[in-house]
C-alpha cells in the first residue's frame, strides 16, 4: 500500500554506488591495482595470520608486544576459519565486506523511521573508501559494525546498546564510549548495567578460554609517540631544527624514540585526562535529551580521545566514519559539520597512509603538512562537536540551543 511518502534511502543509487566504490577496495586488497606506498595488507597475510595461528594452539600472543588488543580481538583474528575453503587473507578481506555491507544495511533500514534519513548511509558510503584499502586491510571495521549496531539498536532498547557496546569494549577498547550519552534516569540504568553484566561474563569466558587474555594492558601501557599521532608533530617540525631522536618500528607502528618524547607522551595522557573531565563534566550538566544524543556524544567522545591519544593509526578514521554516519541518520544533527571534517580529514589520511607515509617517516615538507592538515581536521572537528553537544544538552546558558524533541532528564521521577 502506497503512504504517499517517499522510502528514505530506497532506490539503487545507494547499493549501485557501494558495490562500485568496494570493488575497488577489492581491487586494491588484492592487487589487482596497486597503491603507493608501504602494503598494507601485510597486517592480515603476516601479523594476523601468524596471531591465527598461535591462538590456535590455545593461548594468547603472550611474547609478542604488538598484541595490544583487548581479549575479543581473538575473535575477529580466528573469523577467518568461517570460511575454511579460502586462503586466511582472503577470507578475512571477504569478512570484512560483509561487514561493510551490514552496516550500510543497517542505515538505510534505519533511514526507513520516522525522523530518520538516508544521509547517514550516505557518510558510510563514501566514507569508507576515502580511506583507501588500509581500511579492509584491519579488523577495525569489524569493530565499527558492532558500534554502529548497538547506537541504532539503543534508540529503542537501551539493555541492547549495553550488551553491545561491552562486546564492542571487548574487541577494541572505544565502544565503551558509547554508554555515555544515554539519557539519565531508566534508559542509563538499563544500558550500564547490561554493559557491566556483559562486561563481566565475558571478560570471564574469554579469561577461562585462553591464558593471556589480559596480557595486552601491559603492552599497551608501553607505547610511545606514533609518528602520525597530534603530539608528534612536535618532534617533525623539530627534527628540521636538528633535534637528535629517531623514528623506529615499536610495538607494531613507527614510533619517535629520543629527547623529550616521553615528555609529549605524558602531555598526551594528560590531555586525554582532561578530555575525560569534560566527559564527566557534560554528562553531569546535561538535561535535555533527544533521540540522537547518545549517538552525538559517542561521536564527540571518539574524537576527543582519537586526537589526545598517543596513537592515530589511519583505521581509527572508520570510527569516527562509522559514528558520524550514525549522527546523520538523524534529522537536525547538531553533528553534520564534524562529519564533514572527519570525512575530509579521511581523504587526506589516504594521501599520508600508504601513499605518502615515506615521507611522513621522513618528516619532509609535503608529509607534515599532510600530518598537520588531518590532524587539525580532527581538533577542529572534535571542539565544534563538543561545543555543539553541549549547546545542546545543557540548559540554563545564554545561546543554549535545546536539540528539537528533546527531553529533559528528571532521574526522580522516572525512578518510580
């Protein structure tokens, strides 16, 4: 029966456009054209082919430092043997494209509710390969899916956001972020505590599973400065003054290592510290909740601690794609502008890494305005969301924007 309302998302320009746009990620993971710069589907045929087979053999990576994920990695590092008949890499790179694909499944689905819209399949669409193949070439994507997942799901049932965003915790650490921007009251009580119940089964199933399971937090803890990181342009620009320190392959990225490095790497903890007191500061004042709030402080949160970290390996980008493609789903985002941004800031992520990580490495001209352009792309992106959320969320300011249908958080009344 026809509505007289037009199907957002529906026609065959979004799949049309999808399919072209991966096979040529296809095309790339599996050389049939090549990229310049390092392979970067190394990580799969090597690293986490070789991680395959000693989880295998029923432990964790114990003697190898660039195991540095949380212990559900296992899982996407062993979901290869899915699909037995194919060789690893190719089995992983197919996994990956299924998960692609359900995420853009899950948006235009979305897209279909009332007050919802195509634009945020749109974000994923062509988002995603703006990246380049780096993006198939990582189980990051993986990890996105499930986040993506659990904000679409949490519009309706929070206990399933929680469920989600503990297993997404659990492959790689961020979707913990998620429960964040769940509205206070019921919806909060619910979420966090179907995280936690799911946290602790299973941290516990994965602990019983395999030893090692937790071995990664030490290996972690060591990181330096990545050289694609905020804090190491400091020591780029200053290696054009003579400064004496290096760049060297640790822990599995291209690290400074010399004078004043653990310095920056402090600063950086500390900014991350600091982003996480605005968290908490925000989550405190807010008041007025909508509909895609949780989804707008997700992406806000991500980005915060993306540009604080020590680390901004170029996969960390179909994070904040896949986040941003969540906000805009939504009509009246506050977020659209930082989505913008981060889809920028990915195109130019694909000229550092692969195309010019040579000269990244070098610290030349043309690598650190690269570095400095997608990194300045992020700040600026990650203070306009924060500014914005909280416009948004927080009342009692001059200039306070309440976001249209929002609801005010009264913890009293729905505790009874």
């Amino acid at each position: 029966m026809t509505t007289g309302r037009a199907t957002a998302g529906a026609g065959p320009w979004p799949y049309a456009v999808w399919a072209l746009t991966r096979a040529g990620l296809l095309a790339c993971v599996f050389k049939v054209v090549t990229v310049p710069g390092p392979d970067v589907t190394v990580d799969v045929s090597v690293i986490y082919r070789g991680w395959y087979e000693v989880l295998l053999t029923g432990t964790y990576p114990l003697d190898d430092v660039t195991w540095q994920y949380p212990p559900g990695a296992a899982l996407a590092v062993l979901s290869p043997a899915l699909l037995p008949f194919w060789e690893y890499a190719t089995a992983f790179f197919v996994l990956v494209l299924v998960c692609d694909a359900l995420v853009l499944g899950l948006l235009l689905y979305a897209g279909r509710r009332p007050g919802i819209r195509a634009a945020g399949a749109w974000v994923w669409i062509a988002g995603v390969p703006l990246l380049g193949p780096t993006v198939y070439a990582r189980y990051d994507l993986m990890v996105t899916a499930v986040a993506v997942a659990a904000l679409l799901a949490g519009v309706r049932r929070p206990r399933a956001l929680g469920a989600l965003a503990a297993f997404g915790a659990l492959l790689k650490g961020w979707p913990a972020l998620l429960l964040v921007g769940v509205r206070k009251g019921r919806p909060t009580r619910a979420a966090w505590t179907s995280a936690a119940l799911s946290a602790a089964g299973l941290a516990a199933a994965f602990a019983l599973w395999m030893p090692g399971a937790f071995a990664f937090l030490a290996f972690q803890r060591d990181r330096g400065t990545e050289i694609e990181s905020l804090g190491a342009l400091v020591f780029h620009l200053a290696r054009r003054f003579g400064w004496e320190g290096r760049v060297e392959l640790r822990y599995g990225s291209m690290e400074f290592v010399g004078p004043r490095v653990e310095l920056v790497s402090t600063l950086a903890l500390g900014l991350a510290v600091l982003a996480l007191g605005w968290l908490l500061l925000w989550r405190l004042r807010a008041r007025l909740f909508a509909v895609r709030t949780p989804a707008e402080a997700a992406f806000t949160a991500v980005l915060l601690f993306t540009v604080t970290s020590r680390v901004i390996s170029p996969q960390y980008m179909v994070w904040l794609v896949g986040l941003a493609a969540v906000c805009l789903v939504f009509r009246g985002t506050a977020m659209t502008l930082p989505a913008v941004l981060v889809l920028v800031a990915a195109g130019v992520t694909l000229l550092e890494f692969p195309i010019g990580f040579g000269r990244v490495v070098a610290s030349d001209a043309w690598g650190v305005t690269l570095l400095v352009v997608r990194n300045g792309l992020l700040v600026a992106a990650s203070l306009i969301a924060a500014r914005r959320l909280w416009r948004s969320t927080v009342p009692g300011r001059p200039g306070t924007e309440a976001a249209p249908g929002a609801v005010e958080s009264q913890p009293s009344r729905v505790a009874r």
